[in-house]
C-alpha cells in the first residue's frame, strides 16, 4: 500500500458548517465512510482540520492514486472541496535512504 495526503479546501458559502444543505447531503454519504474505506482498499491514518479555516487534511493508505479519489467521490467531499492529492513517504523510510 501507498500513502497519500489529501488537503482540502472549500468556500465558506459551501462548507457544511454553514450550509444546511451540504450538511444534510454530507450526513448521508459519509454514514458509510467505513463502508466505503474498505470498498476501496483505503487505510484512514488521519483525517483532521482547523476550525474555521475551510480545510480538510487527510491522511491514507491506499492501493492507488485513482482509489483514493474514488473513496473521497463516494463521501461526497469531492463534491465541495479542491482536492490536491500527493504521493507521500513517512520520514523514517526518508531517513532509511541516508
């Protein structure tokens, strides 16, 4: 399995804090985040935010560039959010390499 991080970032008119329509939506889809994690072969290692700044970061294992944005499709955050995905390391496999 890869690592990924997702950072996130959507407008306050659109983020679900204060949007009751995207909330009720995101309610709906992300009941079966779980479900959908292991449809798509995904590993949440985190998934965190700063409050009121209108981003989300998350953090992944998952078989595949294309599965990891499938997962974020099937929660609906790819419906609100620009999404930047990158391929990333953990600093010990960097350090392995010295």
């Amino acid at each position: 399995m890869e690592m990924f991080m997702a950072h996130m970032t959507h407008s306050a008119e659109s983020c679900y804090l204060f949007n009751d329509k995207r909330r009720a939506e995101l309610r709906g889809l992300v009941s079966n985040k779980e479900e959908m994690a292991k449809k798509h072969e995904i590993k949440i290692i985190a998934a965190v935010y700063p409050p009121l700044e209108h981003e989300i970061y998350y953090l992944v294992e998952a078989p595949s560039h294309k599965a990891f944005e499938r997962y974020l499709k099937a929660i609906g955050f790819a419906a609100y959010n620009k999404i930047e995905i990158k391929h990333v390391e953990s600093m010990e496999t960097a350090l392995e390499r010295l």
